[in-house]
C-alpha cells in the first residue's frame, strides 16, 4: 500500500509535518493503513484503534523505515509516498489475547 512519508514520520516521530492536513490524520484515513498491515485486525474503540497505532502500527513503521525516524521535516518532501508491506494477520483481537501472536510480533520487531 502507497502511504504518505509525511504520515509514517508523524507516526513515528510525533511532530506534525507541515504537508500533512488533519484530514490525513483522522482515524478514517489511517484504517486503510491499519487494514494493510494487519488484515484482519480489530478494534471496538477509538482507545483500542489508539492502542493498534501506538503497539503495533508503529513499531512496524520504525521497522520497515528505520530511517524515515532520523529524517527532518525538511527532508521529506510533500506527497513523497513509500510503500508499506503487510507485516502479519490478525483473527480479531488476537492482537490482544493470543501469546503467540505476540511472541510472533515481537520476533518480527526484534529480526
């Protein structure tokens, strides 16, 4: 999936890019992200759609895009795009509830 680099530095660096519109940081525009990524995935809330961004999404940035975190804004230019790749399936809130997803994630995060 094509993702603005802008959104995957504010994900990861939490600083608001100048390029970015709110409309690109709504919740509508980054389940598509969260789809790609995690398919399969859920969440019941805006709190559980907080804790897929910041304890899955984002780590899985900083991996695939180790780099992007050390980048300036200046360095990333307005509708840059990057391709982000699916890192691992889902049932539901097994992202939650089952061990062995988790220990398969952090696997992933640490290979």
């Amino acid at each position: 999936m094509q993702v603005k680099k802008a959104v995957v530095w504010w994900l990861l660096t939490n600083q608001n890019h100048p390029s970015l519109t709110d409309d690109d940081k709504k919740i509508e525009a980054l389940m598509p992200l969260v789809d790609a990524m995690f398919p399969g995935i859920n969440y019941y809330s805006v709190t559980g759609f907080h804790d897929v961004m910041h304890g899955c999404v984002a780590p899985a940035l900083g991996k695939q895009f180790r780099e992007v975190r050390r980048l300036s804004a200046g360095q990333i230019r307005a509708g840059e795009m990057v391709n982000v790749t699916e890192v691992m399936a889902s049932r539901g809130y097994q992202w939650q509830d089952d061990d062995e997803w988790k220990a398969r994630f952090r696997a992933y995060l640490n290979s």
